[in-house]
C-alpha cells in the first residue's frame, strides 16, 4: 500500500577512497523513495530547483514513484559535498548549500492525504509534524531526525516524535536523545517519549529493533567492498518502511506479528548494504527485486544456529 | 570430553567508572578456564608465584578445574593494572609486572597429554607450538594471539598457527595479521595461513565465524550494565572451546554440522556478557549451567525473524 516520504532531494559531491562524483542525486528523500520502490508504491513530497535534471527525474518515474509532489521552484538544488576517511568510518563535510531546500514548506497534494503510511525524513520538526496532521487515514507514521534538531529545537521535536508510531534513528542520536549512553537504557527512555517502536541503526554493526516488550539484533551484512556509504541509512529506512507497506501493516492495531518488524529490519539491511556497493543511487539502476530476496536469504543462513 | 587450556594466571588491579579492584585473581588461562568448566573438564598449563592465594586456587578447584599443570615458582604471580575509560570501548594499562611469568616454559602433566582438546592461550608462538607437539591425540587446536606476537614474532606465529584447526582472535588483531582492514577479505587472508576456522571477536558488536564455504554472525548481547569488560574475550573462548568439547566435536573430521560451531559462537557470547555483569571473576562465583542455556534462549528470541 502506498507511501509517502518527506524530505530532501539533493545533488551530492562525493569523495570515498574509492573514487570521486562532483555531483550526484542523492538526498534522503531520493534515497528512501528510491529503496522502498522495490517493495510497494512511493509517492515523495520535496522540492528541487531549476537545475534539477530531467533524467534523474526519469529515475525516480521509472521505479514508479510518484513525483506529483516534487515541488520544482526557482533557484537551486540542495547541494552537499563531503569526503569520507580512509576507512569510511567518518566523513567531513566540505560544503552545505541548502539552496531552495532552505524555505522547505512540504505541500501534500491532495492525492497523498488518504495514503496509509507515511514516512517522515530528517527535516525541522514542526513541518515533520505539520505533514503528519494533514492525513488522518495513516495506519504507521514514523521518521527520522539528526543532531541538529535534537539538540536546538528539542521542543519542537519531542512534540513531533509523540504521536510517531516509530522512530529510526542511528546509535549516535540515541544517545544524544536520552541522554543516556548504554542503548538499552537509551531505547527504554526514548520509548517513554512516544514511538511503540524504536529502530536504531549502527552502521556496520547492524541495527537493534526495541519496543517495550521485544528486542530484536541483527549484525550488518559484510560486504567485500564499500565504495560510498552515503545514503545507506536512507536507504534503510526506505526497506524497512517499504516492506511494512508491501505487508498492509498496522502498526496501531496491537494485533501484529513481531517478526514481521523484525524480517523489515533485515530488508532495511539489505537494502542499505545494496546503496553501499556503488556510488550514490547508482547500484538502485541495475538492483532486481530478486537479487534483494536473495540476500535476505543470505540474512537468514549467517544468522541461523 | 576434557580439554587443555595454556596461558596466563595473574593478579588484575582494574578500574571501571563502577568502581575498583587492587587485586583481582585474573589472567587468560584463568577466565578461559573458568568459562569451559561449565561445559566440560578443563586443565590448566600456567604458572603462579608463591603470593598465590589459596581462596583462589579453591576458587578454580570448585568448578571442577584440574590443577595439576597449575606450577608453583619462586617469585610474585604476574601482575597488570588497567583504566577504562568511560565508555568502557578504550583502557588504559597502568601497570605489567611479569614477575615470574616472564620465564613461563609450560609443563605439560603426564596426565593431560592424551587429551583431546587444546586451547593455547594468548603466549609466545613458539611455547604454543611445543604444547601441541607434547599432545598426539588431538581432536582440535586452537588458540589466541596479540598485536605483539603479530607484530615481532610473525614467522614464529605463522608456524605455530598454520597446525591450528581454529584462530580466536579480536577485529584489531586479524586487521593487522592479515594487512587487509575490511574484514570479509582479512579472513579470507588469514584461512590461508592455516586454520579452517576463523571466530572474529568485536567486543560489543558481537562475533563472527568464517570458514572457506560459510559465514556465521552474531550481534553482541545488550547489557544493560558493562561493570568489568575485563576478560570477557577469553570467556568468549571458553565458552566457544567448551561447548564444543562438551559435544565430542571433532573439528580435523569434515563431516559435521556447522551449526554447531555456530552455537559454540553463542555460547562464546554468553560467556562473554556474564563475564562483564561483575568485577574480575566475580561473576562466575554464582552463575549456574541454566543461567547460561537462559541466556542462550535469550540470544535465539532476540535474532529471530
């Protein structure tokens, strides 16, 4: 059932030891959209600006998302460039040019406002929760945030995540939203503020799914080579709501199996580990929805005992 | 079936933001040791000085461990001091005295030499070598190793493990022997130099198991407080080692089912967790077998999907 996704849609200039791309779609927008087109429809609400190219709007179409709700206006395009370090554990931004991604003001069209699930990526979290009331059919709304918001506008983003039916978020802003280090006591504090749900990603390590009476684990995939890790965690998070979608489930109905959470933590690993083998959406060109299934088998036999 | 264990036995002085120990009964020899003799017989190969206190030597002796290769010298008992940070993820060492380890040349008893099972501890390559060449019925051989012996002793590490059925080693450590940092490839590597079993340890992340036709990976246990990480790799190893033993597994026969070597892994991890829940050794003063399969059960609930 039909998705909708907030956030940025961006040009990236990516530097990893792998090589270099001066300008890149990307943006998590793009990157969750993108990830969750193998699993059900996605419709995206963002903006772009006059330079945004036709063939990476092509993309998108291809994959089936809906576009309606890409605002085009006049200026640029959200530009980020940053450059990771030999390991590609940590990355330096070089440069931030928010462009028209600045004045952000999400307009749902009115096709979106009866669709059942809604995903809202890391923006300010008042327009998070402004999106949020315009659709009063939603079966699961969950989201994202960062550093910034968690830190300057904690208000504002605590009223947000109240209603969320889940929060994805990575181990760092975990602990910087509970204040405590030890996740387990952070994802109890955090569970406390809201979301039934808690996704917290950890990077190579895997990712933890926590709710109050159920944790779930799983190790990250090991990859033979990671050319560009830019976008994986979108592209996480675009598998895990992608696969909830394709299911018809509803995280407001108590009445759910919690495997079926658990098997969309592990379709949000594979799909982030997918984004990590080529530069930028690149892999997202050639990926079938087979080769996906067939690495959530992998999943499955090197975490059998 | 009962299995061999070589290396250190020492006084630990440890301080964690929990608290502090002077003097803590530690050493590899004595966590791996302690670890197996929950699955099975353990005999120890280590030397001690003469300030080796009785209580301790009770200690070992309550769980059914064999004492006899236990030698008793002139001199003080090896001697380390350490700091961690307060994360816990870094230490500090503040103190190495070798005292009478520093000589340490193991004597195998007439009575373990037909033994099955052989773990040689973290000590000079070539010690390691004479051990196992003391022991003509093994049914496996694995052991430990550190950055030093990888560093300055490598031919001598090479030869001893290249007879090894199995290495035990952290992510660090197969970095830096294999020369390769992503770890899908440095096991890869080190295969080659001898062992058909790879475990990979990573601390709170969890562990892996490698071998030529299959991956095995297990995330860590989430505890909700980490007082002592002091020794909870060598549990890890004794908890592996020993479940193994326990089983009859014979590691030099092909013809075996590999999930069992993955269940090793997670009695290995379990190990690891309750090693961390006290100080020192504290913990296995009160740890029963049914804690222990508890545990296991728990680590099968929290990676089902």
């Amino acid at each position: 059932m039909s998705l909708v996704v907030v956030g940025s849609v961006a040009y990236d200039g990516i530097e990893t030891p792998h090589g270099k791309r001066e300008r890149a779609l990307g943006g998590a927008c793009t990157y969750i959209a993108l990830s969750a087109s193998y699993f059900t429809e996605a419709s995206i609400v963002g903006v772009v600006g006059e330079d945004f190219a036709s063939e990476d709007r092509h993309l998108l179409a291809s994959k089936g998302i809906d576009l309606e709700g890409l605002e085009q206006v006049p200026g640029k395009t959200f530009f980020w460039a940053g450059k990771y370090s030999d390991d590609m554990n940590d990355r330096t931004t070089l440069r931030t040019d928010l462009n028209v991604f600045a004045d952000f003001n999400p307009k749902l069209p009115a096709s979106y406002v009866r669709k059942p699930y809604l995903f809202l990526g890391n923006i300010q979290p008042l327009l998070q929760r402004d999106v949020q009331r315009q659709m009063p059919a939603l079966r699961f709304v969950g989201g994202d945030t960062m550093n910034y918001w968690i830190n300057d506008y904690r208000p504002d983003l605590l009223e947000a995540i109240r209603s969320w039916d889940f929060l994805l978020i990575n181990d760092s802003e975990a602990r910087l939203l509970s204040g405590e280090y030890n996740l387990r006591r952070a994802a109890q504090k955090i569970l406390e503020m809201g979301p039934n749900t808690l996704i917290i990603k950890r990077g190579e390590y895997g990712a933890m799914l926590v709710r109050r009476d159920s944790l779930f684990m799983v190790p990250g995939y090991l990859l033979e080579d990671v050319f560009d890790p830019t976008g994986a965690g979108d592209c996480f998070a675009g598998g895990f709501v992608g696969y909830l979608a394709e299911r018809g489930f509803d995280l407001r109905n108590g009445n759910f199996d919690v495997h079926e959470l658990h098997r969309a933590v592990i379709y949000g690993s594979v799909m982030g580990s997918f984004c990590c083998e080529q530069f930028g959406v690149e892999r997202f060109r050639t990926l079938t929805r087979k080769d996906i299934d067939a690495r959530f088998d992998e999943f499955r036999r090197f975490t059998a005992f």
